[in-house]
C-alpha cells in the first residue's frame, strides 16, 4: 500500500469524526543460538514485550514514556557476549502488524 492509498483508507475509517485506536507496543529483539553448523551461528529474534491501545496521541505518550520505564533497552546491546534485549517503543495502526515471536529458522 503507498502512501496515497494509506491516507484515503484512514480518512474513510475516520469519517464523521470517529476515533481509531492504534497500538503501543514495546518490542524486544534479542539474539538467539542458531545451532553448531559452521562453528556456531546466531539469529534475531523481535517479540512483543508489551501491548497497550491508545485512541489519542497524548495517552499514547504516556504510554510510551510508561513502557520505556518499564522496558529498558540492554545497555550492552543483544550482540554482547553477555546478552540482553534491545527494547524499542513502536506504534502500529492494527493488530496484525505486531511482532510474534518466531520459530528457530533452520539452518541450510
């Protein structure tokens, strides 16, 4: 969907002045061992830490400051020796759209 098509399918689902919600989310991508092939491989694994609905840009502010406190970013980063998860607050306009996590891929 282009930018054009998006803004004429969120005028139509806003007409006559309803409101929208949209999605808070904080999301974690972490790294996770792969398996033994080639001395070792790793992949990324983004999750859905937390999900809130906000219908007004103010409450999703909140929100958002709310899940920051809540959900601090690893301040070694997911590619440490030591590991953690890399938080980050998103909006997302429909529920579809939120991470889940994934299955291991497989190594070919």
């Amino acid at each position: 969907m282009n930018r054009h098509e998006a803004r004429r399918q969120r005028a139509k689902e806003t007409q006559g002045g309803r409101c929208v919600p949209f999605f808070v989310v904080a999301e974690g991508t972490s790294r996770r061992y792969g398996g033994p092939q080639e001395g070792g491989w790793w992949y990324d694994d983004t999750e859905a830490l937390d999900v809130f609905q906000a219908w007004t840009w103010r409450q999703a502010l909140a929100i958002a400051r709310k899940l920051r406190e809540d959900w601090p970013t690893c301040p070694r980063g997911r590619g440490s020796v030591l590991g953690g998860t890399d938080a980050v607050i998103r909006l997302h306009r429909y529920a579809d759209t939120i991470p889940t996590p994934t299955a291991r891929p497989r190594y070919e």
